[in-house]
C-alpha cells in the first residue's frame, strides 16, 4: 500500500475563534501520479452525510440532524430547504442520501433517504420530493423498510438507479441485537432493495412470488451497505460494506445473492471475537475487495473524467475511522494497487462526487471531539498544472 506525502501542510490553516468563521486555505498535495489541491468549496456544516449537483451547478448537501442546504453559486445558503421529510437523529441516523432522477430535467425528482420515527420505533425510508428551484414540494415516502428498531445503528441509507432506471436502496442490519435478521427474508433488515422510481415492486425481483418472503428484497445478508455506485464499464450495481472490527468490503451486488453476514466475516465482534473461522461459505458471496483493518468504509466512485487522466477507470473509496480516501487500481484479482490520500487532513470522509466539471468534490467532518459541533465541510479536488 502506498502512502500520499503531503508538504504545505501547515497551509490548510484552520483560523478558530469564539463565533468566528472557519478560514481554509488550500492545501497541496503529491500523489502517485499527479499533484493535487484541495479546495474549501462550504463550512460549517452539521454531520453532513451526501451531497448532489443539480444541473444549475449548485450543490445539495444534507445534515443529519434533518436539513436539506444549498451550495448556491459557490457560497452554502444560511436557510435550509424547506419540504423535505421529518428526519429522526440518532447515533447513525437522520437525513442521509440525496440523489436525482435518471431524468431530473425533466421531472425534477429528488430523492432522499432517512431515519423514519414511527409507533415501532425508527427505520430508514426513501421520500421522493419535486424540486422547483427553492423548495421541495409534494414530498412523499416511497419505500419505508420494515427494519424498524428503537435505536439508529447501521442504517444503510444509500440509494442508486442503474442504466435502466430502476433504484437501489440500502438498509443496514440495525445494531448488534438485530444481526440475524440479515438472513431473514421477511423483513429488510440488512437488505438492498430494488424498486421502480415511484417504489413499485418490479415483478423481475428475485424473491416475488416466494411465500414469506420481501419482494423488495434483491440481496441479503449485509451489515451496512454505506456505499452505492454503477461500474461504467459493466452497470452492475457496486456497494461498499461497513464491517465490524475489520472486515470492511466493496461487493458486486447480484440478484438474489447472500452476502453472509452475520454468519461469514473478515472481521471480529467489538469484544475481539472470532466471528467465523472461515470467512467464505459455499452459496455465499465473498466480497471484491476488503479491508482489515476497517477503514470506516462509506461511500464508493468509479472516477469517470478527464481532469485526472491517470485515476480514469479506478475505484475511489471513502474512510471515516481512517479519515482517508483510497485510490484502487482495479487490474483484476490480485493485481490490484491501493494508494491513500488526504489522511493528513484528519477528516472523516463520508460521501465522494465527481462533479460535472470532472472534478471529484468530498463530504467530510473534522476529527473533532465534539461530534455534534459544525466541522463538517465540502471539498473539491483539482490538479495542479
């Protein structure tokens, strides 16, 4: 594994006083292959979790305690969105994804996953609203899983549309006292859904027509899938699973697969228990890629653009326990090079976009102590000529 060396450091100054504005100034960085800056594009966010570019170019970012802001013409707007879904903040859980419409411009649809309270206690849901430019409007729930709880661990929370239209959503296993739930068809604990965009069930699903079973239900057997994205090359649906002690893993998600959690690990439980001697099972799938030790894996990037030629075509993960981001050269199995970036910053890297202008913009949280407190940044990635 290779290390990125950072110099002018001491630049990305963090200027802190009582009610004052945080200042960044940009910071440089050598990679492998290409010099890069890091750019402070807002501040001042609250436990950010996704962000989205809308075609006009401004960005949508949400907050987990349950706002929806606007990143508009390049400085973050002071008032939140309005019309958005009640969103319950937890340990893990609040407003989570933001993603459009395959055909937003048309449409206007967005897309926004949450922590749902209710009479059973707290679950991740899929709200669709229609953006008019200012304000959700007509924001209705599409998917509310049946993973209810009364705390907000492992939530999963992403949501992706493949080529042909049809959304992906994740939702994690719950918390420790839910895991076996993962292997259960009748519920969607620990299960990544497939739905038309208005939350109809296509009639394709693996598991439609079996008694007792979710039709909803497209793989199981996850922990908490913290990351979506489509490969380029193949439109299979990748997602990134946040393990335990160690044992974090990039899948290639298939119909009706078992992924084998909580019976199959790379990892061990938080006590430092084994949590199987094997960590593959026949009739369950193993993992592309994994990580031990964890690295806090959340979200996941095919790099697309033409702004990094030589990062064209790899894998891009994000880290919150690491606080980095990886760079992964996919030559097939065993021939695959991992670099780290950015982990002299000390962020928590929990969502990656590459923008319209082929640039690759990050959600972070500073490293701090005080987790509730307003660190939380967007950053934009650019070469340096």
């Amino acid at each position: 594994m290779k290390v990125v060396s950072a110099f002018f450091f001491a630049s990305f100054v963090l200027i802190l006083s009582a009610g004052a504005q945080v200042q960044h100034q940009p910071l440089e960085l050598k990679t492998d292959t290409v010099k890069i800056r890091v750019v402070t594009i807002a501040d001042g966010l609250e436990s950010p979790w996704s962000m989205v570019f809308l075609p006009s170019g401004d960005i949508l970012v949400t907050e987990r305690p349950g706002r929806l802001r606007i990143i508009r013409n390049g400085k973050l707007q002071e008032e939140p969105i309005a019309g958005g879904p009640k969103a319950q903040l937890g340990t893990h859980g609040g407003l989570l994804h933001v993603t459009l419409h395959p055909n937003f411009a048309q449409n206007n649809w967005i897309y926004l996953s949450y922590s749902k309270a209710g009479e059973r206690g707290v679950t991740t849901a899929v709200a669709r609203a229609r953006w008019d430019g200012k304000q959700l409007l007509d924001s209705t729930d599409i998917f509310v899983a049946d993973a209810w709880t009364q705390g907000s661990l492992n939530v999963g929370g992403r949501v992706v549309f493949d080529r042909a239209g049809m959304m992906y959503a994740s939702i994690g296993d719950r918390g420790p006292n839910t895991e076996p739930l993962a292997q259960d068809l009748s519920n969607h604990v620990g299960k990544i859904v497939r739905l038309y965009d208005d939350g109809r069930v296509p009639a394709d699903n693996p598991f439609v027509g079996r008694q007792g079973a979710k039709p909803e239900i497209w793989s199981y057997g996850h922990r908490n899938p913290q990351g979506m994205t489509v490969n380029p090359d193949t439109g299979e649906i990748w997602a990134s699973e946040h393990g335990p002690m160690g044992g974090d893993e990039v899948n290639i998600i298939r119909k009706g697969a078992n992924y084998g959690w909580p019976v199959v690990s790379y990892g061990r439980k938080y006590s430092g228990e084994i949590i199987s001697e094997q960590p593959y099972r026949e009739g369950m799938e193993s993992p592309r890629f994994f990580w031990v030790p964890s690295i806090g894996i959340s979200e996941i990037l095919f790099y697309t653009g033409d702004r990094f030629p030589t990062w064209k075509g790899s894998l891009f993960v994000t880290g919150m326990s690491g606080r980095m981001i990886q760079r992964v050269r996919i030559g097939g199995r065993g021939q695959n090079e991992r670099e780290l970036m950015l982990n002299a910053m000390r962020q928590e890297f929990r969502d990656i976009r590459q923008g319209p202008d082929g640039l690759i913009y990050l959600v972070t949280r500073q490293d701090a102590d005080d987790r509730t407190s307003k660190t939380g940044m967007v950053l934009r990635i650019e070469p340096v000529n």
